[in-house]
C-alpha cells in the first residue's frame, strides 16, 4: 500500500503549481492564513479527485443523484482512498429526521423494546415512526397535527359586510360570502361581537349549532371552518404558494391529540423497559438515557445494548450528551450537525477511508475542544487518513502533522510554507508561527457603555427566566460551553430588542453575484473605461454589443449531455474575455475591461482612477478581504467571508446607533485575521452601534468590553448567567480557566 497522498502541480484557485506527499493513516491539520488555499488543496483538489474517481466507477444513471466534483487543475495525485467530507453545513433534513434516526441509536432503542418490553410488542417496526406499521394513526408519525387557528379567522369589531371573515375567498365580494351572507340566518350589518355565542359558533362550525338557529340555514350548510379545512388542508391536490401562505397564517401545529409528540401507535407509545416508555427515552438526556439503558441486564440483548451505549457514548464523547434523541435534525446548529455527522462515521466499519474536516472546532467551548480531537484521532486510530483544515492551536498540537499554505491570502498565497510537527511550526517563521506566539492582552480599559438594553423574562430552550442588561455602545461577548444557551439568549435579544443578525449565510443570490456587482461599481466602472475611450458606456457591458456575438459575453459556452453530466467548456472565440476584440482593445491604465474581473480589490483600488469605486471598494478592503477578485462569484466565498461582506455593508450603510448580533466569527479565520476581525468589530463599536458576539475564541473574549457568561453546564444544566462584567473580573468559571490559560 502507498504511505502517502502524493500531489504534483495542483493549480485549483490560487494555488501555484503545488508539490507536496501527505503521510496516510495520519491525522495531518492544514493551516495557513483564511485565503491561502487550504479549502483548494484539501477540498477543491484531493476531495475532488477522490470524490470524481468514485463515481466514474458508478453507471452514468447512478452517477447523475451522487454529489457533483468539479475535476481539479493537477498533473498528478497517487495515492488517494475513498473519501468522506464532513463540513459544518447544516443537517436540515425533514420533519422526521431526528437525532435518533441519523445516528442509528433510534434503531437499536427500536430493538431492545422489541425484545424485552413489557408487554411484549415483537417486531421493531411497531417502533418505528416512519414505518406504517409503527406510527400514530393520527399525526403520521410526526407527533404534531395542523390545525386551524380559529382565533384568527375572524374579526369580531366588524361585521360581514365589512368583511369580518378574514380568510381569503370568505370576505365580502368574495366567491364563497353569499353562502353565509345571504341565507338569511345571520345578519350581515351587525358587528360580530354583537351577535349571540349561538350564531358565532354556528357561523364557524355549522352542525347542531347551526341547526338550533331558529332561522334554518341550507340543508348543505358547511361552516367557515369545516369549508377552510376541507380546501385546504384535507385535499391530495398540489397547493400553490398562495394557498401555502393562507395556510401559515390561518393555522398553527399542534402537539399530536392522540400520541401527545410520541409519534408512535398506541403498542409502541405504551410499552415499557426499564419502566420507561419509548417516547420519554425520546426526550431524556442522552447522558441520563446512556445511565438508564447501562441498567438493562437481559443477555439476550447484550449486543444490541452494547451498539447502542456505543452511539450514546459517541454523542457524550464529543460533547453532544445534552441533545435528546427525539431532537429534529432541522434544529441543530452548524457545529451540532457537524459533530452528529462524525458520530455516524464512528460506528462505521470501513476502513482506510480519507476522512476531509472543516474547522471540526467550530461551535466549541475550549472545554469541548479535547471531545473532539478524541475523536479525530479514534477515526485514524482505526486505520483511516484524516485531514482537517483547523486554526485552532489545540488541535495543531496533536496533529501528527501541519500543512502550512501561504505565505499570504489569494495570488499572494497558493505556496507550501511549512511541513513538520508543531514544535517544528514554532520556530518556522510563518504567519502560523507568528500568531501562535502573539497573545490578545486582557481588555483592563473597558469603554463606558451608553445605557442598557435589556432582555426580560426569557425562556426559550432552556433558559432559566433570565433578565439580562446588555451595556450599549460597547463590544459585549456572549460565551458558555455549547449547548449553555448563548444562541437562545441572542435569539430572545433579536425578538425582543429588534437586533440585526450579521450571519455567515452566503450572500451572493446566484453566479452573476461578485464584488462589482455587489457593490454596484458595474455602471462607474463602464463611466470610466467610456471617458478614457470616447466610446459609449453601454459597449463595455458584457451583455451589450460590445459582447462576444458566440457566447453572448458568459465566456463559456454549455453543452447539454442529456444523461452525463453537462459541459461546460471556455468560449473559443474570446477565450472566456466575454468581449470582442474591439473592445479589448481600450484601455485604463493598461488593463482592458476583461483584465478588471481578474484585479482584487485591493489592486483595484490603486489601479481604477475614480472616486466612486474607490469609495464603494474601501469597506471590503478594511474588513480584510482585499484578496478577493472583482469578478469571483459570491456563491464561492466561505461562511466567514460572507459574514464579513456584510460587515462591511453595515459599515458603510448604518447612519443610526444599531444593535448587532455575531454569532462566532472567528470561523474560518486564522489566528492572524482575527485581529483585523477585532478591528472590525471596534470601528462599529466606535461608529456608535452596539455589538454583541457569541465566541469562544480566547482572543475575543479578551478584547471585549463586557463578557455574559452562561452555563455551567449544556443543556437543563445550564441557561443561568454565570458572570456579567469586564473580562478582567471574570473568574471561577470554564470560559475564565481559558482566557486566563496560555
Ligand atoms: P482558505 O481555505 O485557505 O481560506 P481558499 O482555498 O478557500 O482559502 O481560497 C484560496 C483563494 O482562492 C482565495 O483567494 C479565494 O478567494 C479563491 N477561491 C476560492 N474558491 C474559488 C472559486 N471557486 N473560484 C475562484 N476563486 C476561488
Ligand atoms: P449554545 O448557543 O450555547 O450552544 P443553544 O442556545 O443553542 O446553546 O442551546 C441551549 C439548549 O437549548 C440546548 O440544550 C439545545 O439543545 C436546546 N435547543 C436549542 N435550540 C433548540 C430547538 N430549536 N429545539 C429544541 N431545543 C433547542
Ligand atoms: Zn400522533
Ligand atoms: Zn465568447
């Protein structure tokens, strides 16, 4: 077998020409400043291969439902294994995609109640929610019913002619009012509220209601109710989108009447083990479940307790024992979906694999961080390559090697700086090496804050009723081990307080989208190339005249394969400039229009003479992303790159004092990046707004002003407030043993 990933002239991105042998069966960490290429070499290059010689294996049927690679720019890589990507993007996944299910702990708990419940039910199946044989009738195994929200159909201070039945189709001159309107058993000009409890109810539910009324209405008579559920929840039809808004705003979910959330059949809800039924094992701590299913002692089901206490301990281990197996998957965060995902792979007999990590540290407390690397090391351990693109220094020291790219972002990057162990990296002289030995000091000078705002009463997920003043016009950090409630408590900020949100959501909408077009530089930077050429503006639009007539100015031309993959293939025409050579021909300061999309923005700041796109550029360059292209599509940017895209939208748009809430991000940067990020964070800070961020970087934690930390601990065992105050009074607690650790 090969001992090594070898890699000769990768060219993916930025990367220039790389040489470079990655030992396999190791765990190997990839750093280098954000920007560098280390998304491009693991990712874009050896993920890719691995990703695209798999499929070419599948029939070309098959091969079109597997994830697309794009093939990388390499001359050669030996040595590669299948490969499993494990990112930070959401589960998602639908209603009945639980914690349970994606782990599989869910069919194993099926199987023990299988076996050994009281009474006896027999097949696992009648366990299971998503198996006919197993769910509630009721809710389908859902465990909540639509039903409709009555309150809000009408509208009581008004009468029918003035259109008191609020549901579309229902209000005067609507097709089904002379249904109600006209028979005569209600008067249409008396507000609602002045009619009898009687006719009210008649009007909504029709039935022996409407058969008291002493003028009789129509044999046929349906009420509001009965006629709004009939169209439109109780129909197999398609629905339109304006029918899926009527029914969002007329109706609610419900806890399921009959299985009370347990989704089950009444065998399966009702059955025991241990005492337990299946449902409240659902909503237990799995720290509490893993005790309890320990407790079983029939030999019978020795393996099947054994895989399942496997799974549990799993969750535990990386710092998950707080969820709950009932918990749907579309709820986690970005950092719970990931580390779930990583549990899958544990349980996985395959080996030799080539497992790809994104920043598994994202979304944890330092005191989360050893969970995780126990388990990056468990996964090697059992005979597996593992790479993982990581800033945080706590795994670089146990990795048993580091990958530096740089020495600097974009066409300044691209290069191996460094390939050794970390106490080799200490002393090597890169951006790496520098950062480790640079520490943030402890914020001993806080700014003084402006006021207070304040969050009352707030319950959600598990906090405990709290009230908490958030100092305005200063940097507060938001800290606690996962699952301690930081993102509730920012989320009750957001609904009570109106706070925006500047999240790590991507921002470009579709390909088209780029700085020049986010930035709305297209029109002046045509203004320029018109005034240097004489010609008229419109002639440098790429889909103008002044386009290439082959491929209409996309500088590529797409070609249907019908069952393969399509085909995208350069323009040969213009070679992918999108203008005709007349066009080419003009230029500003030696660059044509084409040569534009290929400047950064840092370069183009320099190189456009104009006042406007200077302005419109500046912000993106002082968030620290000078090194993008003008032309780069937005959809490529990483989540932290798009969060600071946004910062730099607000820094150039908010007039007023404005409350804002981060949630980490520091994700995706490099320890060096983050002292541009704090840079960033004081310029709205200093501009008068007021800036909360959730963060376990040490380094955030100690530049703020004001530091809430929640806890102690995840989950029931946390959501109180530890500490509130300066960082520099912050002591006795998890988050003070790292920021005063180093
Ligand atoms: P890192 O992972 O080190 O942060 P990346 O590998 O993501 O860096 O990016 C390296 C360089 O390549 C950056 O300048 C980035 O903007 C650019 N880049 C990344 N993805 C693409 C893409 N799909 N198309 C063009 N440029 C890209
Ligand atoms: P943190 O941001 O500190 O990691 P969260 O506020 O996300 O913590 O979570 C606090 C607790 O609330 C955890 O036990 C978490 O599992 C639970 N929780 C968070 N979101 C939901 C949700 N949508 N549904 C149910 N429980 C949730
Ligand atoms: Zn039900
Ligand atoms: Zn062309």
């Amino acid at each position: 077998m090969r001992r090594t990933i070898r890699i000769r002239g990768a060219r993916t991105n930025n990367l220039k020409s790389l040489d470079v042998d990655i030992p396999r069966g190791r765990l190997v960490v990839f750093a280098g400043v954000s920007g560098s290429g280390k998304s491009s070499l693991v990712f874009d290059t050896i993920a890719a291969e691995a990703g695209h010689q798999l499929n070419e294996t599948f029939p070309p049927f098959t091969r079109n439902r597997l994830p697309k690679w794009t093939r990388p720019d390499v001359d050669d890589i030996k040595g590669l294994s299948p490969v499993i990507v494990i990112d930070q993007r959401r589960l998602g996944g639908n209603a009945r995609s639980t914690v349970g299910t994606i782990t599989d702990a869910w069919t194993y708990l099926r199987l023990l109640f299988s076996r050994i419940s009281t009474p006896h039910v027999g097949e696992s199946n009648h366990f299971s929610f998503n198996d006919p044989a197993g769910m509630c009738p009721t809710c389908s195994g859902l465990g909540e019913v639509v039903v409709s929200a009555v309150d809000r159909f009408l509208d009581l201070d008004r009468s029918l002619a003035e259109g008191a039945i609020l549901l579309p189709g229902f209000g005067n001159g609507g097709y089904w009012y002379s249904l109600y309107a006209d028979i005569g058993s209600f008067d249409p000009d008396t507000p609602l509220r002045d009619w009898t409890e009687e006719e009210r109810q008649a009007l909504l539910y029709g039935g022996e209601h409407a058969a008291r009324l002493g003028t009789r209405p129509p044999k046929d008579y349906e009420g509001i109710v009965q006629r709004f559920e009939r169209i439109y929840l109780h129909t197999s039809d398609n629905l339109s989108e304006r029918k899926q808004e009527t029914i969002a705003r007329f109706t609610r979910s419900e806890t399921c009447p009959e299985c009370h959330g347990d989704r089950l059949n009444e065998a399966g809800r009702t059955a025991t083990v241990l005492g337990h039924t299946i449902g409240e094992l659902a909503r237990m701590e799995i720290t509490e479940l893993a005790e309890l299913v320990g407790r079983v002692t029939e030999p019978a089901v020795a393996p099947v307790k054994q895989a399942l206490l496997d799974r549990l301990g799993a969750m535990i281990t990386i710092g998950l024992g707080y969820l709950h197996l009932g918990r749907g998957t579309a709820t986690l965060s970005g950092g719970e979906s990931q580390r779930i995902k990583t549990v899958k792979h544990l349980g996985s007999s395959l080996i030799e694999m080539l497992y790809v990590f994104d920043e598994p540290t994202v979304g944890l407390h330092p005191h989360d961080v050893a969970s995780m690397i126990t388990l990056l090391r468990r996964l090697r351990d059992q005979g597996n390559t593992v790479l993982v693109v990581e800033h945080d220094p706590a795994v670089m020291a146990v990795a048993d090697q580091i990958v530096e790219i740089g020495p600097d972002a974009g066409a300044g990057g691209g290069e191996l700086v460094f390939q050794g162990a970390f106490d080799g990296l200490k002393q090597a002289g890169t951006a790496t090496a520098a950062a480790l030995a640079a520490q943030t000091p402890i914020n001993t000078d806080p700014r003084t804050p402006k006021g207070t705002i304040t969050v009352t009463g707030a319950t959600s997920n598990n906090l405990k009723n709290l009230t908490v003043g958030f100092p305005a016009g200063v940097l507060t950090v938001l800290t606690g081990v996962a699952g301690s409630g930081k993102s509730s408590l920012a989320a009750e900020l957001v609904a009570q307080r109106g706070a925006i949100v500047i999240d790590q959501r991507p921002v470009g909408a579709n390909r088209r989208s780029t700085p020049i077009t986010y930035t709305g530089i297209a029109i002046p930077i045509r203004r320029l190339f018109a005034r240097r050429s004489g010609l008229p503006a419109a002639f440098f639009s790429a889909n103008s005249e002044g386009a290439c007539p082959d491929c209409k100015g996309l500088g590529v031309i797409y070609t249907d394969l019908a069952f393969m993959d399509g085909q995208e293939t350069v323009c040969e025409t213009c070679q992918g400039r999108r203008f005709t050579p007349e066009v080419l021909e003009h230029t500003v300061n030696g660059l044509s229009i084409a040569d534009v999309d290929e400047l950064t923005i840092a370069d183009a700041i320099d190189a456009l003479p104009d006042r406007a796109i200077k302005q419109a550029l500046h912000h993106l360059d002082q968030v620290g992303l000078g090194y993008l292209r003008l032309g780069q599509p937005l959809t490529t940017l990483s989540g932290g790159e798009s969060q600071r895209v946004k910062i730099a939208k607000e820094l150039r748009d908010a007039a007023e004092p404005t409350l804002y809430v981060l949630d980490e991000p520091t994700t995706g940067l490099h320890l060096r990046d983050i002292a541009t990020l704090l840079g960033i964070l004081d310029q709205l800070v200093d501009r008068g707004h007021t800036v909360v961020v959730i963060e376990h970087n040490v380094d955030v934690i100690r530049h703020a002003d004001w530091v809430i930390d929640l806890g102690p601990g995840p989950g029931r065992h946390g959501g109180q407030v530890l500490y509130q105050g300066p960082v520099a009074g912050l002591c006795g607690t998890a988050t003070a043993d790292a920021v005063h650790a180093r």
